[in-house]
C-alpha cells in the first residue's frame, strides 16, 4: 500500500474512532470502550503524523558545525569587570556585606514558621490511651470477656471510649494456660491465657495481624516480621528490631478484661529519644 | 486562488503580524534549522516529557471531582460493597471519580498509567545518559537537574498515591512516617512537623495535596524547562559515525521531519496510555477499602506499592533486624534501608560525572558518545548498580515469591540477603568482560558484523561499498582497520 493510502486509512480510522468515542460519551459512557476509542484515535494520528513525516524531507541527514559553547576571553573579561566595578570602592564592600547580613537574617526569621505545622512530640510518642482498669472492647465497642475467645483465637482491642486511638491498638490472643513463657516482673500480666501486645510492628508500624496458632507466631504483613507470642513477642526473624510491647492485663469482678495500667515501653517504630 | 492558498496567506499574514511586534524570524529561522540526531535512544526521553503532560492534563480534570479531605462520611456513591461504609471524604471521591464520574475511571486510570511509565521512561532515559557518557563535559548541570527531575518525579509518585486514602496507600503513608521518625536526632521534629503530628493524623491528605498538585508539579515543570533550554544551547550529543566529530552534528532539521515525528510520538504516547487507562485495571482502591488506622486488620500479605517505591520495600524487607543503640540514643532500623540508601544512592547519582573524571583523569569536552563497550568499567558498574535496585526490587515481593513457590518467606529473604550482595558483583565482571569482547572483536550484539564493508574490484584492488547498500548473502564483512590476525579474503568470493 502506499504511503498516502495508508495515511488516509489510518486518519479515517481515528476520525471514526474519536466520533464513536463522543456517542459512547453522550450514551452514558463506559470504560473500556472509552479508553479504545481514545487509544485508537490518538495513535492513528501519531501513526499518520510518523509516515507523513517521513515523506515530508528527501533531504536525509544534514550535518552542521556546532559552533563554539562559550570560552570566548574577551567576553569573560568584560563581564568580570562590570562586576567587579560593584565592590571597588571600599565603603560599597562593607555596604554589600550588611546587605548580605540583612538577607541572611531575614532568611533565617523565614524559617520559624515552620514550627506552625505540627505540635512539639513531647510525650506523644511514649503514651497511649491505656490507663489501669480500662476495659478491652472491640473496634464497634463491645467489651472483650474471659469467654469471649477459643483458646487459638485472637482478636483487635481498643480502650474503653478510645476506639480510634491509632497508637493504642493491641492484639489479643488467648493461649493454653501455663504455655505462656512470662518475663520477669510479667508473671501475673496474661490472666487465663489471654495475652495482649500492641498491634503496631516496632519495624514501620504495620499492623501485626496475622496469627498462627500451631506456631503461636504473629506476622507483620508488610515485611515479614515474626514474633513469639509465648515468649514475650521476640521477634524470630524479619527486620524487627524489638519485642511487641506487652500490655498487662487482669480480669475485673464482672468478668471482664482490663488493663493494669499502660505499655511500660513506647509502641510503634523506634526513634532517636525512644529510650529517654 | 485555491482554498490551500488561501490558508498559507493567512498563516503568513499571521507570522508577519507576530513578527513586526515581537521580531520572531530570527529565531524561528535559526530553530526550524535546528539539528536533532536521528537514533531511538533519543526518544526515550520524549516519552518522559510526553508522560508528563498527560500527568498535568488528566490531573487538572481529576482535581475537578477530587476533594482532599480527611473527614469521615457515610459512603452512599454507586459501588454497591461499600454503601454505608466510614470513611474519608478524600476515599469517597475517589470512588465517585472511579464510579460516578463520566470518564473519570479513564482518567484516573490514565493519571496512575502515566505516573508508572513516567517513572519507567526515566529510569531508561538515565541509564541512556549513563551508558553512553552523555553527563561528561558541558553536560554535568543538565546531568544534576536529571537527578532532581527524578527524585521529585519519584516524591509526586508517592504523594498522589498517598491521596486516595484506601487502606493500601495508608500503610505507605504510615511507612514513610515511620521512615522520618527514625532519622537520628531530628526525626521526631521532622516527622511531626511534616505530618501534623503523630500518625495516624488527619492532617497529611491536604498537606500532600498541595504538594502533589502544585509545589512538585511546579518544580518538575520549571526544571523540565532548564533541561531542555540547556539541551537547545548545548545542541544534542551524538553516536561516533563516519563524518560526524566533536565539532559536528548530523540528523535532521526540526522542520519539518523531526517536529512531525516528536508530534506524531507525543499522540502514540497518549493513545498507548488512553488505551491502557481504559482497558488495563490499575489501583483499584474500591477492593483495597477505606484506610482506618484503627481497623487496619485488613492488611494482609501481598502489599506492594507502586513499582518505583518497590527497591526501598524490598530493602525495608531484607534489612536484617539490626539497629544502633548507645549512649541512651538510637538509630533506629528503618533508618539504614529506608534514609541511608536512598541518600547514597542519589548522592552518588549526583556526583557521578567528578566521580568519573577523578579516576579517568578526562576533563575535555565530549560531543561523541561512547557505546557502552567503550568503557567496561564504568559499564559493569552500570550493571551492577542496576541488578543491585532490581534485586531489591523482587524482594519487595518476598511475600509473593514464598507462596507462590510454597517455601517459607525466611528462606526467600535469606537468598535475597545473599544475592543482594552476590549478583551486583557478577554483573559488574561479565558485563565488563562482555564489553572487552565486543570492543575487541567489533561485533554488534544485536546484528552480526559492524564496520564498513569493502569490495574486491575486478582489477584486484578493494573499494568501500556504500553503508545503506544492504549486504549481501555471502559478503565479505572487513573492519575498517587492517587487522593483522584476519586473512585476507579469499580470491573469487
């Protein structure tokens, strides 16, 4: 076929195309076609634009001087010296040097409004929303009981009246009793068999959600962080660095379980001050 | 008069009319005339230019129906599985643009096509300028803004991606937060005041907002401007080639053969990615559902973010879980794979062209490219450096990998430690042997014998046969330079 036949047929087409993408625009639209009859019409024109340009120049390739790219002295010189006309004169130097002290200060005033954009960190990092008797409810607000879990189960927990609290998430587990490994100064912290640790990986802050009951080992999701739940919530393997902070736990008279108090330990991600 | 006549007469009239106000024939002239080499490697840099247009162009329309919000409201949008659900205004009109919005699934779908082969188009386009030695002198500043071009090209990414709020780009967000905090001394301040406070917060969708649609958009296109206005003044670089010299350059004249081709690339660009936004699912945040901290059970495994971030996941992943604690301070994990990496890796980027010249001793100015052959060394690096992002690019989906290979994820990242390390070495010796071999034996890779060909006249003598005379079954192929260890021809073929 020759050039101009195919130009044509290739122009028609993404004529037809564009104008079918307008019905199907003013039907109702769809997706799929939508991004066809775009596609279509487009490149049919890139297409033609590409043959045509090819019959457009018989000239084939030109070769030219490139011409010299600067390193002409005389210029150099001349700029250097309008330049330097500006500080000859020993009282404009020192005039020049207040300006600069001027501009400089008035960079560094430039830079306090940063501090506007967020709240000084503080304790915000150190502290989350559990306070001693805070009972554990679910995400829609109802308290988790000692009966609520099959030993192997888990669930999500929240504070009491604190349900959004991003930082104060944990996971419960319920294990047999006795399997549990306590650390020292922990021995009366997992009543029953239900442990709690915050969900927050101490890698990236992932939530640590997956649990496998054979292994009795969470999972952080996004980059393969594993931790023992019998002993403390070490992590095995992965990139985290820390144990899961644990969360002590104790059963109120109606049956219910509730905090003893507060992580002893920042949860989340590590950072400079953690330990401080 | 003929109609077409006609028209020429007005575009005249038109061009004299601009011309008597603002005195454009002197340069129009001297730019029609302008040289641009003709070789395909010199597109993929257009591509990205191309790509980033149709980024502004389908991203205004998006900012038409998208609301930056972090809000809570009850979705009551068309998508049946998420009627009734909480979440951000921000995730709701992502929704209303995918489902609601006439086109806007196209669109958005285009936007996130584009970002993806934007970021791809650099990548090719950085390592054409690598390989050949394009960032020698005069070429270092433009070689700088490159790499600036790219690292805000890679931020926009990850911003506009945070935007929809769905649970996938949530954690990212909550990566990225984590990644600030652990930078040493200042890493609280910097990731409170950079995302208002403690994560999750409602503060950073309006902050990345701005961020995405304006400030980067603004610098990407400033510095896309200096590129391409230092690259006018520098005039191309181009392919050693008989006739062509430091002092010279051969291709064709913007006008009219090259303008046709750039304007006919532009509109496949734009078709290939109006047919891959309307065909080819990308992002679709309606399954990933609303990001809420508080619920975010719901992550599971197989969370991957977009393919660029995808080296700094995958060193997030197989960093061991070491971390530096003394004195009372630390420095905490992700600092060394998700700070520290990135920081080396666009630090050396930046100085590569003094890197070089410290060891090549090679300050001259350079209009010839080198074929990567020409330079083993600084080609094995190349390939070092590039198997290097690429095995932590597969890491990034360790994940994956285990459970489509059924073996544990620890052995999967233990063989990532080790060939992180392992691959980059072996690359950078069998590149640079591969390229010793070629420049030896002057074979292309890719298409048998180069050199120009030479023919045995009747008389006994040999005379060069034209190069665009395509070569016969049976030719007799010579190097251009006697070469001692060659036999001569034999008689009669």
């Amino acid at each position: 076929m020759p050039a101009e036949r195919r130009i044509a047929v290739l122009l028609v087409l993404s004529t037809l195309a564009a104008l079918g993408l307008a019905a199907v625009y003013v039907a109702g639209g769809q997706p799929q076609l939508e991004g066809a009859l775009l596609g279509i019409a487009l490149t049919g024109i890139g297409v033609a634009l590409i043959l045509w340009a090819r019959g457009l120049s018989t000239e084939g390739a030109v070769i030219a001087e490139r011409g010299p790219l600067g390193g002409v002295e005389e210029d150099e010189e001349a700029v250097e010296e309008r330049i330097e006309e500006v500080t000859e004169e020993p009282g404009r130097r020192s005039v020049l040097k207040l300006f600069w002290a001027a501009g400089g200060a008035l960079a560094l005033s430039a830079v306090f409004p940063i501090r506007s954009l967020g709240p000084a960190p503080e304790r915000a990092l150190v502290t989350t929303a559990w306070r001693a008797g805070a009972r554990l409810v679910d995400v829609d607000g109802r308290p988790v009981r000692t009966d609520t879990l099959q030993v192997g189960g888990t669930t999500t927990a929240f504070p009491e009246h604190a349900e959004h609290a991003g930082d104060s998430q944990i996971v419960v587990i319920r294990v047999e009793e006795g399997a549990i490994r306590p650390r020292p100064g922990r021995e009366d912290w997992s009543p029953r068999g239900y442990i709690a640790y915050s969900k927050i990986c101490p890698h990236v802050g992932c939530p640590v959600g997956l649990y496998q009951a054979d292994s009795h080992e969470l999972l952080c999701p996004c980059h393969q962080s594993t931790f023992d739940v019998l002993d403390g919530a070490r992590p095995r393997f992965g990139p985290a660095t820390r144990s899961l902070p644990q969360l002590p736990l104790e059963i109120d008279r109606e049956g219910f379980l509730v905090a003893k108090g507060d992580f002893d330990e920042p949860v989340g991600p590590g950072f400079w001050n953690r330990e401080r | 008069m003929t109609r077409g006549a006609r028209g020429g007469t007005m575009t005249k009239a038109l061009f004299r009319w601009f011309d008597e106000r603002l005195g454009a024939s002197h340069f129009t002239r001297k730019a029609l005339d302008k040289i641009f080499p003709d070789h395909w490697s010199f597109m993929i840099g257009e591509i990205a230019m191309y790509c980033f247009v149709i980024l502004v162009v389908t991203g205004v329309y998006l900012t038409f129906f998208f609301i930056p919000a972090s809000e809570e409201v009850v979705y009551e949008g068309s998508y049946e599985a998420l009627q009734g659900t909480h979440m951000s205004v921000a995730y709701a009109s992502s929704l209303d643009i995918s489902f609601d919005v006439r086109a806007g699934l196209v669109m958005r779908q285009m936007h996130h096509w584009a970002a993806l082969i934007f970021m791809a188009a650099l990548v090719v386009h950085m390592c054409r300028v690598f390989f050949t030695a394009a960032f020698r002198r005069p070429r270092e500043i433009n070689w700088v803004i490159g790499v600036t071009l790219f690292i805000l090209a890679m931020m926009n990414g990850f911003f506009g991606y945070s935007l929809l709020d769905d649970l996938l780009s949530g954690t990212g967000v909550r990566v990225g937060y984590s990644i600030a905090l652990s930078i040493p001394v200042a890493g609280e301040w910097l990731a409170f005041l950079f995302f208002g406070g403690e994560f999750p917060n409602t503060e950073f969708i309006t902050r990345f907002y701005i961020l995405h649609v304006l400030v980067l958009p603004a610098l990407i296109a400033g510095l896309l401007g200096a590129h391409l206005a230092i690259l006018w003044r520098q005039k191309h670089t181009q392919f050693k080639g008989p006739g062509r010299t430091e002092d010279n350059i051969e291709g064709s004249h913007l006008w009219p053969s090259y303008a046709a081709k750039s304007i006919g690339l532009f509109f496949i660009v734009t078709g290939v990615l109006a047919a891959l936004g309307g065909l080819v699912q990308i992002n679709p945040v309606w399954l990933y559902g609303p990001y809420d901290p508080a619920q975010a059970s719901a992550v599971t495994a197989g969370s991957q973010p977009d393919w660029y971030v995808g080296w700094l996941d995958g060193a997030l992943r197989i960093f061991p879980g070491w971390e530096i604690r003394a004195f009372g301070y630390t420095v905490a994990n992700p600092f060394f794979p998700g700070a520290l990496l990135p920081g080396i890796t666009f630090g050396v980027l930046y100085v590569w062209p003094w890197l070089e010249r410290r060891f090549t001793k090679d300050d001259a100015p350079h209009n010839l490219l080198d074929r990567p052959r020409d330079a083993p060394v600084r080609s094995g690096f190349g390939a070092a450096t590039l198997s290097f992002y690429t095995i932590l690019f597969v890491a990034g989906g360790n994940d994956v990998l285990a459970s489509v290979f059924k073996v544990a994820p620890e052995s999967i990242t233990n063989l990532f430690r080790i060939l992180v390390f392992v691959v980059p070495v072996v690359a950078f010796f069998v590149t640079r042997s591969a390229c010793r071999t070629l420049a030896r034996d002057k074979v292309h890779p890719f298409g048998g014998a180069v050199g120009s060909r030479v023919r045995r006249t009747a008389a006994g003598g040999y005379e060069e046969v034209d190069d665009d005379d395509p070569p016969k079954v049976g030719a007799v192929v010579s190097t251009p330079e006697a070469d001692p260890y060659r036999p001569p021809p034999a008689p009669g073929s």
